[in-house]
C-alpha cells in the first residue's frame, strides 16, 4: 500500500491535476491497522487521567480552552498530511523507549497520585507512537503532539502558589493605575480600599484565566508565523507580561467604575463582559506585535505571516514516488508493553490504601493544656469544602496572662490526586499580610517552618510544619517526595498541617512571642502525637486513661 492515491481522492474529488492520500488503502494496510490498535489500547490505558482532565476543563475556566488543543492539533496533522507522507521512509526503534519512558512515568503518576504525570506521560507516548510509526517523518507531528501540553491543568498546589503571586501583582499595578486617575486607593494584601468600597482580588481575577488561553494562542500564533525563530519566540513569550499588565488594566477599570457607579460593576453579567473584553483585547495586542515587528523587518502582511508551514502540496505529492506503510515492528513491541501498563494501573487503583491505621479524633483535641484554656473556632463550609480536608481543628487558646494563640490542624486521610494541605506561606498574603521574615528552624530538634508577618504595624508569628504519617516535616518539596515514597511502599498518603499562631502584643517583644508559640508547641505536640496515625502500620493502642475526653458537639 501506498500513500500516493492512483485516483482523486474524497477531498480533491471532481478538482483537475489534484491527487491525495488513498484512504481505502490506507485503512487496509497491516501496519496502519496496528497502529490504530496500539491508539485504543493507549487511549484505554489513559481514560481515567484524560477524564479527569476533560473535567477541570469544564470546572474551572482557566483551562477552558482545553477542548479547543486537541481540534487544533489535529488540524494541523491534517494540513501536513502530503509533507509527512511524502518525507516518510521507515519506522525507527527510538521510539521504543520514548514509549518505555512514558510508562514509567505513568505508573509514576499512578503511585504517587499526580495527575499532571500522567497527562504528560500520554503526551510523551503520542511521541514515542509518532517515532515509532513514522520514523524521521516526526519532525512535521511534533509540534501538534507539543501543542497539546498547553491543555493539561497545573497540579493543585502549584497553581495556588501561581495564582497567588499573580493576584499580588495584578494588585499593585491595578492599584497604580486607579492612582493615575487621581483616585485615592489603599492597597492591603489583595484587598483595594476606595474609602467608601472595598474590592478583593479573588482567585478568579488572578489573571490565570487569560494566562493559559492566551500562552497557547502565543504557542499557536508562533508556530504558523512564518519569521525567524527570534520573532517566534518574541511573541510566545511575550504572552506573560502581556496578561498581567491586562489584567491588572481590568481590575483597574473595574475600581474605577466602582468607585463611580458601585459595586453592581463588579459583579454579574457586566463583570464576565468586560473579561471576554479585556481577553479579546490580549489578542489584538499579539497582533499589533506581529504588525510592529513586521513593519520594522521584511514588512510582510497579516495574511502573508499566517499561515500552516507546508511545504509540499497535493499536486506535488501525486507527482511523487512515497514510500509503502511499513509494518511497524517496535510498534508491535509496544502493544505488551501497553497491555502490561493496563494490568498494573489496574492493580494501583484497586488498591485501597491501608485501613488498620488508627483512626483519628481531632474533636477530641482537649480545650485546656495547662495553663492554656481555649474555645473552639470554625472554618466557613465552602472555605472548608476548597481546602478538601478530612477533618481539622481549631482552637483559640489564652492563659493566664491573656496572650492568645490560635492551633489550627487540618488532617488529610488521602492525598491522591492532588487534595493535599495549603501550605500557609502561599496562603498569608493573600489576607493582607506581608511576609517580613520566613526561616526553617527546629523546636526540640523538630523542623518547623517560622514566619514573621505583618499587616501595618501589627505583627504576627506563625509556626508550621507537615506531620507526613508520623513524621514531621517542614520543607514542602520533602513532603512531595515523602509522600511518593510512602504512597509506593506503605500504600498510605495520610497527612496534616499544624498551625500555631500568636500576635506580637503591644507591652511585648517579638521575642516574647515567639517564646509562648515554641513553649504552646511543646506542650501541643504531645497530646496531638494521640490522635494522629503513626509511622506505624498497625493502630497504635493507647490505655483507654490516656486518651483525651471527646467533647459533645457544641460543647465548649
């Protein structure tokens, strides 16, 4: 079978001179048919992973734009269809372990309950196919395989710590702009004060939602610009500075409507508008780029700098002698590398993690340590149900002398995919406060983080630390790893956050302070080692004195 069509084919039907692929061919040939076989077994093999893409893609409108990347990718494979067939020679081995590579970063995924291994890991298997199959003829697919990287959703934890920095400096500039237009502004944390409203920058107005659209339109608008690679890349990147300068444009423009008319501008139907505006208007200003750069270079227009790179053309194709689709041996190969994939990602998620860990009862946290008497606190139920925990506490604790803290613990039973603890670093600017001084140091040989906040001239201590299955930790990337390790060898992904927080009162020094927040750790840590699970398979049994009275619900 050969790619080159004796006839005209269903596209070029009827049109004079022009021959294409032979499709009827083509889906006879055995080594196509394999590959077409190797593609469901791989798209089986990944459903779960894909699923669970496609749903943050309809859940959250930073990645939206996810339905459009594949249609995208495939239009382009499309309109290279005579250039790949006509450079196509042979399979090649190489993609064999591109294949392997992905497969082991899927069980990867897998074990340590990373989604965005396992979307990555597909993208790299398309590769590994594309090598496979076509040989050097990968060189015109790859750009539509890399394509697809810009649909897949940034691990939680990561895009909190993205969405937070973003909503700081959307803030600023936002606020230096509402200046600009002589209007008296104060900006504290992601909160802007106009004196007679206040406008917070929420996670929506991070600017992630024009970020991620509009850095694969940059990819896209990179690829078909026919310019020199300076020029791409110019544009690609310029993707970055372009939505954050926008974005920050909005919250301005929505400050100063408030300011004038109130805050019905900054809510509803007119709210969503203005985004579609602000996002059409990212658009046009790529291409007032590609229009300057132009102007100053070879002066090419719109017209002529756009379009799909294809270099041979059906009639040119039809005038070639193309090579027959070969039986693809490393594609065969790969079929029980696959089927072997299927079967251990099959055993992973029947696993159920491990049910003889002891059981835990933050309720059952005591209201008085010592000379510390406390009262129960509350976390709103939607802030509660975004943080994703199993079970928390939160306590505001005084002594003798009337100094508070509040202990806040928030204990995960899983951290698959992705629901894991906030750490507190991305969370506290957020509220208007700044971070004056972050260190890692130990409490009786403990590693806990120490943070130093401040909001005007208020200052705040805060300690915390992981206890990543009975064992602390204070270093987030530790924790990542600690928590593959463990999800592969124990089969258990528990964890906690523990929070210990003091202000730095008026007739006291920050030395003070930090004093009473080391000594409540102290005297925390040992009743709190009852409740949560140990290093310990098995459940730690405690004599039934030494556990903590639980308290009747609403009791104080």
């Amino acid at each position: 079978m050969y790619f080159k069509d004796k006839a005209a084919s269903t596209l070029d039907e009827g049109v004079p001179g022009k021959q294409g692929l032979d499709f009827k061919q083509l889906f006879s040939n055995s080594g196509f048919l394999l590959f077409l076989v190797t593609m469901a077994l791989s798209f089986w093999l990944y459903w779960d992973g894909l699923a669970e893409a496609v749903l943050r893609w309809e859940l959250q409108e930073e990645y939206s734009h996810g339905y459009l990347i594949p249609l995208v990718s495939l239009f382009i494979l499309w309109e290279k269809r005579f250039q790949i067939a006509s450079s196509y020679q042979n399979y090649s081995w190489w993609g064999l372990p591109i294949i392997a590579l992905a497969l082991i970063i899927l069980l990867v995924g897998e074990v340590s309950a990373l989604y965005v291994l396992i979307h990555y890991s597909f993208i790299i298997l398309l590769l590994g196919l594309s090598v496979a199959f076509l040989g050097s003829a990968t060189r015109y697919t790859w750009v539509a395989i890399v394509l697809l990287g810009f649909a897949v959703p940034l691990p939680y934890f990561i895009e909190v710590i993205l969405t937070s920095k973003l909503q700081l400096i959307s803030s600023q500039l936002g606020v230096e702009i509402i200046r600009l237009c002589r209007i008296p502004v104060f900006l504290s944390g992601n909160i802007i004060d106009l004196g007679n409203y206040q406008l917070q920058v929420v996670e929506a107005c991070s600017g992630l939602r024009y970020l991620f659209p509009l850095m694969s339109l940059g990819f896209i608008g990179g690829y078909l610009y026919q310019a020199s690679a300076w020029k791409r890349a110019v544009l690609f990147l310029s993707t970055v500075p372009i939505t954050i300068f926008m974005n920050s444009v909005r919250i301005a423009i929505t400050g100063i409507l408030v300011d004038n008319w109130g805050t019905e501008m900054a809510e509803g139907f007119l709210h969503d508008f203005e985004g579609w505006l602000i996002f059409m208007a990212c658009g046009g200003l790529l291409l007032l780029e590609v229009v300057l750069m132009e102007l100053f270079t070879t002066r090419l227009s719109l017209r002529q700098a756009f379009a799909v790179p294809v270099s041979v053309s059906a009639e040119k194709f039809s005038e070639q002698n193309t090579a027959a689709v070969k039986f693809s041996t490393p594609v065969a190969v790969s079929i029980p590398l696959l089927i072997l994939a299927l079967v251990g990602v099959g055993s992973l998620d029947s696993r159920e993690e491990d049910s003889t860990l002891k059981k835990t009862e933050l309720v059952s946290f005591p209201l008085q340590l010592n000379e510390w008497v406390g009262s129960d606190d509350k976390i709103e139920a939607n802030v509660a149900d975004k943080l994703g925990f199993t079970e928390y506490v939160m306590i505001n604790y005084q002594n003798l002398e009337f100094r508070p803290v509040n202990f806040y613990v928030a204990y995960y039973a899983s951290q698959r995919k992705g629901v894991s603890p906030h750490s507190p670093k991305v969370c506290i600017p957020g509220g208007g406060w700044e971070i004056a001084d972050f260190s890692r140091t130990r409490v009786d040989q403990m590693p806990v983080n120490r943070v130093v906040i401040r909001k005007g001239t208020q200052d705040q201590i805060v300690y915390y630390w992981f206890e990543e299955r009975g064992t602390p930790v204070a270093n987030e990337y530790v924790k990542k790893w600690m928590l593959f390790k463990d999800a592969l060898i124990l089969n258990r992904t528990d964890g906690s956050l523990i929070r210990v927080t003091t202000p730095v009162m008026s007739d006291e020094t920050l030395a003070d302070a930090d004093l009473r927040a080391q000594e409540f750790i102290r005297i925390s840590k040992k009743e709190l080692s009852q409740l949560l699970p140990t290093r310990s398979l098995l459940a730690k049994s405690l004599p039934a004195d030494s556990l903590p009275v639980k308290r009747l619900e609403g009791e104080k």
